[in-house]
C-alpha cells in the first residue's frame, strides 16, 4: 500500500485533533483533504475519493456526522473517529456501514510539546484490508501505540479523564469561592501547590462542554463517581471531628479493587 496513492479525509480538519492529524499525514507524505463546519471537501466527494475517512468533531455531533458519512463508504474504505471515549463512537460506526472501522484517541491536546512522551490508543472493531496501516502511521511519527477494546479504553478514561476532570474542576471552583485572591495565593504557595494553579488555570481556560461530555458520557464514571462520594464524605467526618488517627490511617489504606 503506497502513501501517494492512498487519499484521506478529515472531517473536522481545520481545528483541534483534526488540524494536528492532517499535518502528521502529510508529513508523511498523504494526499489529505479537509472538512470543516463552513468548507471543505462535500461529505460525498470524499466518501468517493478518499479510502480512509476519519471523524475529529466535537463529542456533541460524532453520532450524526458519523451516521452521515458511514453509509456512503464502501467495504474496501476505512473508518476512523478521533473522540475522547470509544464505546459509542465504535459502535455508530460498526452499525453505519460496512467499510473497516478503528476507533482512535491519541492521549494529548491538539498542540503537544515536541518533546512529550505521546501515546495513541487504538480500537480495532472491524479490520482486515487496513488493519497494519493506522499503527504504523502512529509509530513512524514517533508515538506509542496501545490496543485495547472499546470497553477497556472508556473504563481507564473513566478514572484517567473523567476522575481527573473531575477533581481539577472541583479544586477550581473552590479556589473561585475560598475568598483569598490570586496574588495572596500564589505569594504563599508552594511548587506543588503552583503546578495545580497552572491545572486549573487550564481547566479555566478550556471547554468546559467538553469536560462534560467526556464525564457524562462514559458510562463506566457511575460507580466511580458513587464511591467518590462516599470516600469524601467518610474523610470529612473524620476531619471534622478532629479524628487525626483515623484520618491518617484511611489515607493510606490499601488499594481494593472492587468496582466494577
């Protein structure tokens, strides 16, 4: 399978994940045609020139974009999609068409640093004709590949991103409301204290829709989320009543694995 043969759409490729991947396939040498909200490349034109077509939209419109695109697409064609959680996209695209179907989510922002260690995590659904072919365009750019099933990929995220989300957003919005200004903060605090600053300036900064779409969405958050509060809650107490052993002693309990 030679690269100047071989076309690629992007929908979404004029912004964010879409707007990094076209430069990484044409670094290497693809012929990459973009989509975006207001130009680009028809949905039909590329479903008729283009072998490997790959959703990069916002959570909120992957299902119909995906349901749109997929029935155009032939058996000998690839799909892809680039969203933060798997379960859904994989299972849109498996029940849209017939075309080879990869869910895709690289584990960084649309703007990494050159020097990060960056990983992609593949989802292989339905694969045969390319199923080598998105892994080594990965590895030839320098990034770890991870193969796992959909299922897997939204119960790591769960703790990975919607956890993790979860409690730079909590820390933001108290920092909002504790009275104290930013410059008396960052006066007194320390390293540790500034690299959470300079989190929730980010989660400030970012979209907010977004994280939500990525919390509300994984289904495997539930569970999570229940025993978040109970352990909280349980720590409060604790706190409050001034029950320092106790407290010290439920930091450092061991880990159990017991969710499912």
């Amino acid at each position: 399978m030679k690269q100047g043969k071989i076309e690629i759409g992007i929908i979404g490729g004029r912004g964010g994940m879409g707007k990094w991947f076209s430069a990484l396939l044409r670094e290497q040498g693809y012929v990459v045609h973009q989509s975006g909200r207001r130009s680009g490349m028809s949905m039909e034109e590329m479903s008729r020139r283009c072998s490997v077509v790959v959703v990069s939209v916002p959570i909120e419109t992957t299902s119909h974009v995906i349901k749109s695109i997929g029935p155009l697409l032939d058996r000998e064609s690839l799909l892809m999609d680039m969203t933060s959680l798997k379960e859904d996209p994989v299972h849109w695209m498996l029940s849209s068409t017939d075309a080879e179907v990869m869910g895709c989510h690289p584990l960084f922002g649309p703007n990494p640093d050159p020097g990060q260690d960056l990983s992609v995590v593949l989802c292989p659904a339905r694969m045969e004709k390319w199923s080598a072919w998105p892994a080594g365009v990965f590895r030839d750019a320098g990034l770890r590949v991870i193969e796992t099933t959909p299922e897997n990929h939204d119960r790591v995220m769960a703790v990975v991103q919607g956890i993790n989300h979860l409690n730079s957003i909590l820390m933001s919005l108290i920092i909002r409301e504790c009275g104290i200004g930013r410059q008396e903060l960052e006066k007194f605090a320390t390293p540790l204290f500034r690299s959470k600053l300079a989190i929730t300036d980010k989660v400030d900064a970012g979209n907010s829709r977004m994280y939500a779409e990525i919390m509300a969405g994984n289904q495997h958050l539930s569970p999570l989320l229940h025993r978040y509060g109970e352990i909280f809650r349980e720590l409060c107490d604790l706190l409050q009543r001034g029950e320092v052993k106790a407290a010290a002693e439920r930091i450092v309990s061991p880990y159990k694995d017991t969710l499912p």
